[in-house]
C-alpha cells in the first residue's frame, strides 16, 4: 500500500503536460533513436553505435515508442539519416509528427524513473526505517529540478535513477545480511547507468570505497574468526566486488 503511495506521488508531478515543451538535446535523441530503432530493424547492429555518451537506455526507450507510434519506420529503405531535418521530412511525409513520438518516449521514461525510484524506496526503508525513507522520499517526488529532469526523454534521470537505486541495492547489500540478489540488482542498476551516460562509471569508486569502508570497520571480528586472512579479505571484500564488476560489464554487453 506504502509503495503504491510513493510511486503515485512519485509520477504524479511528472507526467502530464508531456506535450508543451521542447528541448534541443530530446529532439537530437529522437533522430538518432530513429536511426537505432532502423539498425535494430535491418539487422545492422554495427550502425547501432550512435554516439560515445552512449545513451543506450534512452535509445531503448525511444525505441519502445516508434513500436508504439510508427513501427513501419524500419520498414521504408530510408537508411539512417544524417540530419534532424531529413528525419522530420520524412516523418511528415508519412503522416506522422515527430513530436508525437518524443511525447510517447517521455511518457515511458517518467515511468521508467517512477519504477526505479520505487525499487529504490524499498532498499531506503529496510535501511533507515519507514519514516525517514517516506519523508526522503517525498523530497525527491517533489524537487523541481527533479522533476524537470526526470519527465525528458534524455540521458540524465535515468543515469541517476539507475544510479540511485545500483547504491541503494549495495548499501542494502552491505548492511542488511549480505544477500545475492542485493548484489546482482545492484550490479544490473549499475551497468544500465553507465549504458545511460558515461557518468555512470563513478559507481565503480563508490561501491569500492563502501564496500573497503565495511570492511575495515568490521575487520576484526572477521579477523577473530579465522587464521586465515587471505581466505577472509577474498570472501568479505574482493569476491563480492569481482561478481559485481563483472555482473555490471555483462549488462552492459547484452544491452
């Protein structure tokens, strides 16, 4: 009931009025996502490389919206275009308005970004208690630039999302009885964050410099357990790290 309440409060502000407005780096996302959703559809994977960002996550959602709203794009033999401007032209031709689209592609992303804050509401209550977490939490749903950014078909709210929650899902992991899948969500989170924007590679030193704090805290009691220390700094520190590094490079391969 709680979470339900949270991830209605969280959408709420961002998604209506998706239809009036327009920023300059969304419109140059929707052409390139149109040239992404092409390749997928000729079977090119090698031209679905599009830019270093790399913008991956927004490419895939924007991909979701020309299936919603014009999947015969992929279909026309128009190859992919080098300008914003052939791309509307042939949009219009076909009787479609690009912005349509743009609006279907922010629609998914506010939903996408409700999702992750959500997931990551759950970690921040098993943390810090009901109370904190629902205060917290209502800070954020409400935040202006939050909003802003989170409501855009573009690369930052989902980096930061994503980011949220991989941090969440490790601390969690960290703290509250060392589980596996606290691990790989957080791991998956991750590598979804750096394939949203290159940013997202801070999670590396983060989750490093987290996991080596725990475990210098908690040294001596490990220590005191065994003789063997090499066996201990493998399993408390060094394992879990490998499987989320790893775990992250994979997410980032497939997707």
């Amino acid at each position: 009931m709680l979470l339900g309440i949270v991830a209605l409060v969280i959408w709420l502000p961002r998604a209506f009025a998706l239809e009036r407005f327009v920023a300059t780096d969304e419109v140059v996302w929707l052409w390139r996502s149109a040239n992404f959703y092409y390749s997928l559809g000729q079977r090119d994977f090698g031209a679905t490389y599009l830019s270093k960002h790399p913008g991956v996550v927004t490419l895939w959602i924007e991909t979701a919206a020309f299936l919603l709203d014009f999947p015969e794009y992929r279909g026309f033999g128009q190859g992919k275009l080098n300008k914003y401007a052939l791309f509307e032209a042939l949009l219009h031709s076909k009787g479609k308005d690009p912005h349509d689209i743009l609006v279907t592609s922010r629609g998914l992303t506010v939903l996408l970004n409700t999702l992750l804050l959500s997931a990551s509401f759950l970690y921040a209550r098993s943390l810090f208690g009901t109370l904190p977490s629902l205060m917290g939490f209502l800070l954020i749903a409400f935040d202006p630039f939050h909003n802003g950014i989170t409501r855009m078909a573009h690369l930052d709210g989902p980096m930061g999302s994503f980011a949220f929650l991989s941090l969440m899902a490790f601390i969690n992991f960290v703290h509250n009885g060392r589980r596996s899948r606290d691990l790989l969500v957080s791991a998956i989170a991750g590598g979804f964050s750096i394939l949203a924007k290159i940013p997202g590679f801070i999670l590396f030193p983060a989750v490093g410099l987290i996991a080596l704090l725990d475990f210098w805290g908690k040294r001596r009691a490990i220590f005191e357990s065994s003789s063997n220390r090499i066996r201990l700094w493998f399993e408390a520190l060094i394992r879990p790290l490998a499987i989320w590094a790893l775990a992250v490079l994979l997410t980032i391969f497939v997707f």
